[in-house]
C-alpha cells in the first residue's frame, strides 16, 4: 500500500467519530495532519480550530489553504437532519446543506487551481450510501450528499490530466455520537446495519492511498446504488415495509 511521507493532509472534521480515525490512519501512513473542527484534534499533528458554519472563518480556511496548499484535502466534516422533511427549520436545513456541500464546494475551489498548477494532489469527499440512495425521513441529508457527489464527479472531469486526483467514498451508517437516538431508533426499525468506525476509517484510507474515484461501502449497497439509478422503483418497493414500520413509531 502506498505511504504518504512528507505530505501534507488537511481533514476537516478530524475530531469526530469517523474524522479522527481517519487522520490517525492518515498519519501512521505518514502524513503531517492538519485537523480542522470545532475542538483540538487529538489523532492530529496540528489543528486548526474553526467553525465552518461562520462565513468569516471557512473564508479564512479558504484563503489559507489557497495559500499553503496541502498535498490532500479531505472533507468529512458533516451534519445530520433526521426527521419528515415538512418539519425541518428552515436554519437546520441551510446549515445542512452548507457543512454537507458548501463547505467541501469552498474548499475544493480553494486547492483546485494551485493543485493542478502543481501537477499533483488529491481531493477527497466522504458522502454517504444515503447520497446515492436516498431515503426518507433523511431528505436534506441525502440530496447534500447527493449534491456532493455530484460536486465530485465534476471537479474530477474539470482535473483530469492534471496530476490532481479527485475521490468520493460513500460509507454506510457508522456507530458514532453522529447519530442521535432518533437516528439509532431508525437503524434498528429498519435493520440497517451500522459499522465500527475504525472499520470505516480502514476502508475509506485504503480507498485515499489507492487514488480510487467512487466507492460505496458494502457489498449489497453496491448493489442497491445501482438498482436505484436503473430502477429506482423496485428500491421504492423494498422500503414499503420499513417505511411503514418507521411512520408507525415516528409519525
């Protein structure tokens, strides 16, 4: 497996429950992680402290990273929204949709240019199987993420030939302080399976240090993604029964 000595790596969310596996992974491969959240990073190098929500600071984060362009970029910070769509706050919508997509959308813009002046570099996103199926009472989630993917696939096409890679990875639901007990109440009603998140964190630093350019997570929503960009109707079919359970309980 390729190593990353002497690179630079910046992570936002670095201090969450998938954020922080990650970079420590990241830096036992031998990158210099820069951790960006809320709170100190503590599987990181260095860590900037900043909240992405405030325009002044992603701004800054911006023209730093503009200035001292890392070798990688990974965007995994992220908020949740759970619930009917009907009931969601207009500000608990914007926010979602701004960590979930604004921010990676900033970011990525930040390094793109000075990457491909380089001629080298990686962009990585972390989506969500939940992006690419798209489930209710997770609406504004899945279409930001959703939305990322997109953002992923087209800065890849604007970058290739460049040198500058660009990479999205879809994981499942993972066992974290991420998801609240609504959330967990959901997985169990449903029978979605939720991983470690140092099992997570393997996969998607695999999937980093092999320059991979999609991955989803899991072997049948592998499958699932497909149906559901064929034959989105037959997944409407197989959610019949869990919706029904979860509107029992929820609604």
């Amino acid at each position: 497996m390729p190593r990353l000595d002497g690179k630079t790596v910046v992570v936002t969310g670095a201090a969450g429950g998938l954020g922080a596996p990650v970079a420590r992974l990241l830096g036992e491969a031998g990158a210099h992680v820069i951790g960006v959240d809320r709170v100190e990073c503590p599987t990181c190098a260095e860590s900037l402290i900043a909240d992405l929500s405030d325009d002044a600071a992603l701004e800054a984060l911006a023209a730093r990273l503009g200035r001292e362009v890392p070798d990688m970029l990974v965007n995994i910070a992220g908020i949740m929204r759970f619930g009917l769509h009907e009931e969601q706050a207009m500000a608990d919508l914007a926010l979602c949709y701004r960590i979930n997509l604004l921010v990676p959308a900033v970011l990525a813009r930040a390094v793109a240019a000075p990457m491909r002046a380089r001629g080298s570099g990686q962009i990585v996103n972390i989506g969500s199987v939940l992006g690419a199926i798209p489930y209710p009472w997770f609406a504004a989630y899945s279409s930001s993420k959703a939305g990322l993917a997109a953002l992923s696939q087209g800065v890849r096409r604007e970058l290739m030939g460049s040198g500058v890679t660009v990479t999205h990875i879809n994981p499942r639901a993972a066992r974290t302080p991420f998801n609240n007990a609504q959330v967990n109440r959901f997985l169990d009603l449903t029978g979605m399976k939720a991983d470690e998140p140092l099992w997570v964190a393997e996969r998607i630093v695999s999937a980093i240090l092999s320059k991979r350019e999609t991955v989803n997570i899991g072997a049948m929503e592998r499958i699932y993604v497909a149906l559901n960009a064929i034959a989105p109707k037959l997944i409407d079919t197989g959610l019949a029964t869990q919706v029904k359970r979860v509107r029992a309980e929820f609604c």
